[in-house]
C-alpha cells in the first residue's frame, strides 16, 4: 500500500529578538563653574614705604651674597647662579676665577676648561658655553668690559632681563629691580606688587618703591624671600614686616622642637 506524502507545513520562524527600547539619557549634571582665583591684595601704597624701611632697619647694607671682584666676576656668577644656589656658584668660581678673572683669560680656558670648574652647578654644559662666548663677544665688541646697557647685556649668552638687572644694579648702581623667585613670590605673597609674570611684579615694584630705597630693595626683598619669607614655610614669627603683609595663611608661633626618639 502506497504511503502518501505529508505535505511539509509552514516552516517555524525564530522569533525576531525584541529591540530595547530606547533609554532615556539622563540629563547631563551641570558642572560647576570653575572659580577664578581671586587675586592678592594689594598692599596700600601709604604702608609701602614702611614695609621697605622696617626691611631697611635689619639691614642697613645689604648687598649680594655672590663673590665678585668686577662687573665682568659678577656677570660670570650671575650667569651660572641660574637654578643654583649662591653657596654653589661661589664654591665653583672660586677655583674658576683664579685660572680666568678677565674676559681674555676665559676664552683661552675654553669651554672645556670652565666646565671643569663649574660641574657641582646645575646645567653646568649650557653655562660653559655661554661663559666662554659672552666673553669672546665682550672681547670683539666691548673692548673687554661689560657694558653699562641693558640691549647691550641682554645680547650676550645666557643674559636675560634678571641676570642684566642684578649686573647694572650691584655693579653699576642703577635703581633696577631683578625678580627672582624669592622676590616673584614677596611681591604676591604680601601684597607689595601682585603679578602674575615677573616682568609685572618688576614694573609694579618698581612704580611702587620709593626712589630713593629702591636700589637697596632688591637685596633686601632676596635676602628676605630666602631666610625668612620661605616658599614653604614663612617664618612670619620673627618676620619684621609681618604688620603690613596681606598674606592670610600666616604662621603666627616657630613650630615645636622634635622630640629624640630614645632608643631601647
């Protein structure tokens, strides 16, 4: 007996996966405005003029803690004391200037030769180059001095506008003002001259010291911003201008003595 086809049904479809449904984003949280941060204060100009003389008082000759002997010894230092200490420029140009004291006696030392001298100093290979040309150029273009110019002092190697400030005022006597880091940080920390670059806290500071007291500041300001007015941690207990500062995060008593731990 014959058997009959079945005939074959619909085949079975797979059920479609269900699309997600779409999420609602959640709306983004605001974010906060960003605070600009509020400026120092300035220091009034009426308690200027008190705050240099109270710094004039514990120092009534102030001068630079380099070693020179000339405009071109102090231009040496002042070049290398760039990212180093005094205590170290003045360890190296002490054997540096008893073999090359003149501009002549540098470029025969060549650049080999000041290197020798200055390694314990930081970026010591620039500096020995730059040692070596600035004198060559003093040389061929000065007559073997350092000139009494800024253009002409800013034009050697390694001379800025902080290096030629602190040449014509130490060794020239001119009423210039060098920003350093200790006087960068003075100017904003106290309110004396606020700025925001050293050239601003140099023209404010410059506008803002009496003329007659402005010469002896910039080594006052230094010698403060280094022994007292610390980057750290400002030794406003002993500090002799801390009636007119505007610095609000003072430290008003010397932090208590560490005690010896005592060994079993």
């Amino acid at each position: 007996m014959a058997v009959m086809p079945v005939a074959a049904g619909p085949r079975a479809q797979k059920p479609k996966p269900a699309k997600p449904k779409p999420t609602e984003s959640k709306p983004a949280k605001p974010k906060p405005a960003k605070s600009k941060p509020t400026k120092p204060r300035a220091m009034p100009q009426s308690d200027v003029r008190a705050f240099i003389q109270a710094l004039a008082a514990t120092n009534p000759s102030p001068t630079t803690e380099l070693h020179f002997a000339d405009p071109f010894t102090l231009l040496v230092a002042v070049v290398l004391s760039a990212q180093a200490t005094d205590i170290s420029v003045n360890r190296a140009t002490e054997t540096l200037f008893k073999k090359a004291a003149t501009p002549e006696a540098m470029v025969a030392l060549g650049v080999d030769g000041v290197a020798r001298h200055i390694r314990s100093i930081g970026l010591w290979q620039g500096k020995a180059r730059n040692v070596v040309e600035l004198s060559r150029q003093l040389v061929a273009h000065h007559l073997a001095q350092v000139p009494r110019d800024r253009a002409a002092l800013e034009a050697l190697p390694g001379v800025g506008r902080k290096t030629a400030n602190v040449v014509l005022n130490v060794a020239f006597g001119e009423s210039t003002m060098a920003v350093d880091t200790h006087i960068f940080r003075i100017g904003n920390r106290t309110g004396l001259a606020p700025g925001s670059s050293p050239r601003a806290v140099e023209d404010g500071l410059v506008r803002r010291i009496p003329p007659e007291l402005l010469r002896d500041a910039h080594n006052w300001l230094i010698l403060h911003g280094r022994y007292i007015c610390k980057a750290r941690q400002p030794e406003c207990w002993r500090c002799a201008v801390a009636q007119w500062c505007r610095y609000p995060d003072r430290t008003e008593t010397a932090p208590a003595p560490r005690r010896a731990v005592q060994e079993d």
